[in-house]
C-alpha cells in the first residue's frame, strides 16, 4: 500500500476553564475543523489523575457515540481530526498518541519526514510503538528527553530540533496539568486567547465562539498555554506575541471557509496547493513499476463516474494516442459490456475521489474475480476501493466538502498524465527527453494553476453574467480537450442549472447545430495543436449563426485565434499535457459565478450527492 505525504488534520488545544467541560469544548472546535480531514477523531484531557484519552476511526459524532466526548473533563485537553498520510484511518492511528508511560499525549497535523529514522533509534533504546503514524515518534522523543531531567519546555525544544519535516503539534503531560505545550514548523496554528483560558488551534473558527482575539504562531515558535498566560519562545529565546493579537470579525460559518463565500471557491483557489502535495507525494520509482506494468499488459481498462471519468478520459487519450496501447475508458455504472473481454494479464484501473462509488466498486470486484490486477487512483487513503485493489495511487487535495469535484479532478489529471507518459516510456511511445519534459511540466503546474486563476477570474465573472440568463450551452473541443469541455459542461449542470452538452467539435455539425441561433453560448477549449484549424472552421460555424462564442485559449494560440470568438479567455501557455489541467480553472469558475449569479448555492446542488453508493 502506497502513503501519499500530505498535510492537512485539524488539531485543538485548550487550557483552563471555560464554563462547560473540555471534552464537550474540544468536541465542537473539532467539528468546526471537520472539512480539515474526517477519517479518525481523538480527544485527552489531563487533570490531577494523569491523562485519559478517548480516540478511534470514524468521524467525530461516531466516535462520540462510542467514546462520549462530552463526559471529559480536566485542566487542560487537546483534540484532532484527522486525515490519514501515514497509516491507514484506524483507532490505533487515530490521534492523540501517548509515549511509553501514559505520561505524554500529542496531536500532530503536518508530516514528520524523518520519522522512520526517529523511530527506529527510539524502539533501539527500548520504546515501544503502537501505531504506523509519524506522529507517535513526538510522544517518545519527548518522554526520553523529560526522563533524562530535562524540564518540559526544554524537552519540547530538543524534540523539535530532532524532527524534520512540518508540523503543528499539541502537547500534553501529566505532570504539568495546567500546560498545553504547541509548536509550529509550516502547518498552520493560532492562539485563541481568552479570560480564565486559552486555545489552540489549527484554524480560527475551531474556538472563534469562545474567543475572537488571535495570535498567529510563526514557524519555529513553540510553547505553552496556561489558564491565564502564554508563554512563546523561538531557538531559546523568549517571543513576545502580546502586540501580536488580533480581532477576528468573522462568523464562525465563514471563517470554516477561510473568509470563501462557499467551499467550492475555496477549493478552486487552493488547487495550487493541492497540486503541489499531490506532486511532493508521488513516488516515482512506484509510478515507473506502474507505467511498466501498464505497458505490458495484455490490455488496460480505465473506468470512474462523474468528474473521475472525465480524468480517465484523459488518461485513455493518452495511454491510445501516445503510448500506443490497447486501452478503454468505461463509465463504471457500464461495465458489464466488458465482462467477457476481461482476461488475467489486463489491468483496471478505477479511479475514484472517494474510493466509495458503488459502482466503480462493483466493476473493481468483478474486473479482479475474472483475474484483472486493479489500480486505485483515489483522494481518500484506505477508502474501500484502493482497499480492494492490488495497487494503490494517491492524490493529496486534502478533504473536498463542495459536491462538485475541483481539486480533486485536477489532481487526478496530474497524477494520471505522469501515469500514462511513464507507460508511454515503457512502451517505446515517447523517449527518455520528452518523458523528463512532461514531468517538469507538471511540476510547473502548481505556478501555472495560481496565475491562471489570478489572469482569468475577472473575465470569468464577466462572461458569467452573459451565461446566467440562459438555459443552454455547448461545450465543443478537439482531441485531448475534449474530457475537459465535458468536465466544463458537467460542472455548469451541476451546480449553476444550466442545460450544458460537449461534443466533438467536428460532431456539433450532425445535430446540436440545429439549435444555434442568436446569442446561444458555446464554449470553446482550445487544447490541442494538432486540431488548430479544423477547430477554426467550427467556431465559424457557429459564428455564422449568430452564437456567443467563448475560446479558452492558451496566449500562443491568440494571433491565430483571438479575434474569432466573441469572448476569449486567455490562459498560460502550456503543452496540450498541462493544458488539461490550467484550462480545468476557468471552466470550473464559469460554473461557480453562474450559479452565484443565478442565486444557487454551489456547495449543495440538488439532488446530487457527493459520494453515490447505490447503484
Ligand atoms: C458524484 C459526485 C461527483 C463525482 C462522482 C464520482 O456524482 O457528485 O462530483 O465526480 O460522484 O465520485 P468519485 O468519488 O468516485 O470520484
């Protein structure tokens, strides 16, 4: 099984007395953080008696039921909410974790990147480890250096200074009852502070209905909390963070969103971050064993739903056309067709966000019961269908709350388009140059993705106010942009309402012509150089009627093509490769601002769910 590196988790701390029980305290700032990660949920308190800790996999009101939460109480407690990296969702995993002695418990959001290292020179001297996590090593560093007499904070400053990698960590130790300890190297913590309290947390709403005056942490700040003070240092030395509060003015609701209208903006603008974890997870020695076994077998099926077919499309445009294989891309609920051609030396590969579609799930048994090896590509680490599969590929967008899929389609492209141009290495469809050219590209997409959103989002806007007041679209495209119109189409039925179709472009002259009449909108990918002026030739076509022609255009392309749309988008010039993913942005923003402008709430779109487990 594949862990991909990733950094999201909520954590929560809380020292002193707050009018109710901690338990109950950490229990709602935890749920505040829920759209952090929602796999496993844990809480400690420490009072007089030394710490309890209550934890286990499921989402906080599961493990509530099983736990009560509520019931905790003590001087201090911390919390999490996790999203699983390392080691799979389970009660072990499940934050907080505690060293030998009971005496340390901790919570962790970030990735320890030395870990095993850590780890094996601690079980060496004699610690025994529980869980998989990276985040147990803190528990044990810890109790060594308090063991060897060191006092607390010092012993948190020799920890830290031991680990690698990025973090923002809780602390609890029973013999300093009234202290939470914290650190922060990259990952996000805030001080709430308070009158008789004081929080931690990974975001501001966890604690904003208790307090909202904030001290942001820097990287390299540790300390502690007490009831009645905070105490900072950095490197040895003391901080002074008093001139650093700030008041929040936002609600509680909002402030989940990170100041977003809605999780769907949200998650549009955090791709460039989701694509960077994606890419600093990948494992490319584990992507070339993939690509070789791709290219050697007998045959490759490709099946997903929704948003994840559309990536499988791309990933099937490509495994044909560049690695020259035998590939088919299905939509799962449709995978019956298929059954007989289905022999041992085939792979699927099922790619879904969830890992839980119901039917994705069903063509992945089926596939393998007739001796085809599966490869999961999915968003959610041990979800049932990477479980169930013989290989396992990570994006790492971090939990997606919208229904309609953003990041996590655009983190499948970047992972599939590696896929697939290794199978093509192995295949002998591409050479070694043009191998290392795809992926320094998609290194770059991160950069591309951020000023694509920041160049197109006025225009978007513009363009959305034409597109709110009707009831119809086409979306038309060319070779390997074509998933990406339909993923553009999909997205504008979905949460804005508007009858949207893609088509091959050359196709739109047999039928859905026959509607285009004045002012009718048809959006226009322009992707791939091979199909520059039959493409040409289309939107003159519609021109000709009278269509509202929008062009997504990369700028290389706009001497030739700028002046025969009626609208143009111009984005960063990319191959057709990069291009999949930079021309995702403004179609996904066209959707959002035609469904604000039409008075929808892109997050709950209706009648659609975002995981669907009924077939
Ligand atoms: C639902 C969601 C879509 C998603 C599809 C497949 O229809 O509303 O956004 O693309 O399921 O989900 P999966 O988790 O398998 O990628």
């Amino acid at each position: 099984m594949r862990q991909a590196g990733g950094l999201v988790c909520g954590i929560v701390g809380v020292a002193g007395s707050i009018g109710e029980r901690l338990g109950s305290a950490l229990k709602k700032c935890l749920e505040r953080l829920e759209y952090r990660g929602y796999d496993s949920a844990g809480i400690a308190v420490t009072g007089t008696g030394g710490i309890t800790v209550r934890k286990g996999k499921g989402k906080i009101n599961e493990v509530d039921a099983r736990f009560n939460f509520t019931a905790l109480d003590g001087l201090s407690g911390i919390g999490h909410t996790r999203w699983a990296t390392h080691g799979k969702p389970s009660d072990e995993n499940a934050h907080p974790h505690v060293d030998c002695t009971g005496e340390v418990a901790v919570v962790h959001n970030g990735i320890i990147a030395n870990y095993r290292e850590l780890k094996e020179q601690l079980m060496a001297r004699g610690h025994r480890f529980i869980s998989d996590t990276d985040t147990e090593v803190i528990a044990h560093l810890f109790e060594d250096y308090v063991k060897a007499g060191l006092p607390a904070l010092v012993a948190l400053r020799e920890t830290i200074r031991r680990l690698k990698g990025s973090y923002a960590i809780a602390l609890l130790y029973s013999h300093e009852p009234d202290k939470v300890f914290f650190a922060r190297n990259v990952s996000p913590l805030v001080i709430g502070v308070g009158e008789g309290f004081n929080f931690l947390a990974s975001d501001i709403p966890a604690f904003l209905n208790y307090t909202n005056r904030v001290i942001t942490l820097h990287d390299g700040e540790y300390g502690y909390l007490t009831p009645s003070g905070i105490y900072v240092e950095r490197n040895g030395e003391p901080v002074n963070v008093e001139d650093r509060v700030r008041v929040i003015n936002w609600s509680p609701e909002s402030a989940g969103k990170e100041g977003y209208p809605h999780f769907m903006l949200k998650e549009i603008h955090e791709q460039p971050r989701a694509l960077r974890e994606t890419w600093a997870g990948l494992d490319m020695d584990y992507v070339s064993k993939l690509g070789k076994a791709i290219a050697e077998a007998r045959r490759v099926f490709i099946t997903a739903s929704g948003t994840s077919y559309h990536a499988g499309l791309i990933l099937d445009y490509l495994l044909v056309s560049l690695a020259g294989l035998d590939a088919h891309a299905f939509n799962s609920s449709e995978y019956r067709k298929y059954i007989k051609l289905v022999k041992e030396g085939d792979i699927l590969i099922a790619i879904s966000q969830s890992g839980e579609t119901i039917d994705t799930l069903m063509a992945t048994r089926v596939f393998r019961e007739r001796g085809a090896k599966v490869l999961a590509v999915s968003n959610v680490v041990d979800s049932t269908i990477p479980r169930e599969s013989d290989y396992q590929l990570y994006t790492n967008a971090g939990p997606e709350i919208g229904v309609a899929a953003t990041k996590t389609f655009t983190t499948q492209l970047m992972i599939l388009t590696a896929l697939a141009a290794n199978a093509a290495l192995h295949s002998g469809g591409m050479g070694k140059e043009a191998y290392s050219l795809v992926l320094n590209e998609l290194e770059q997409a991160p950069d591309l993705v951020n000023t694509t959103i920041i160049n197109v989002e006025a225009r978007v806007r513009h363009i959305a106010g034409k597109l709110a007041v009707k009831t119809n679209a086409y979306y038309l495209s060319r070779g390997i942009g074509l998933p990406i119109a339909m993923e553009g189409a999909l997205k504008m039925k979905e949460v804005a309402y508007v009858h949207a179709e893609a088509y091959p472009a050359g196709e739109s002259k047999h039928g859905p012509i026959a509607l285009v009449n004045q002012e009718f909108p048809v959006v226009f990918t322009v992707t791939d150089d091979d199909y520059l002026d039959p493409l040409e030739g289309n939107v003159m076509e519609m021109t000709a009627r009278g269509a509202y022609t929008i062009g997504i255009l990369p700028s290389r392309h706009y001497a030739k093509l700028g002046k025969v749309f009626t609208e143009v988008i111009q984005t960063p010039d990319a191959s057709p490769y990069l291009l999949t993913i930079i021309q995702s942005i403004p179609l996904q923003l066209l959707a959002y601002h035609t469904a604000v402008l039409r008075g929808y709430d892109p997050d709950k779109p209706r009648n659609l769910a975002k995981t669907v487990t009924v077939e």
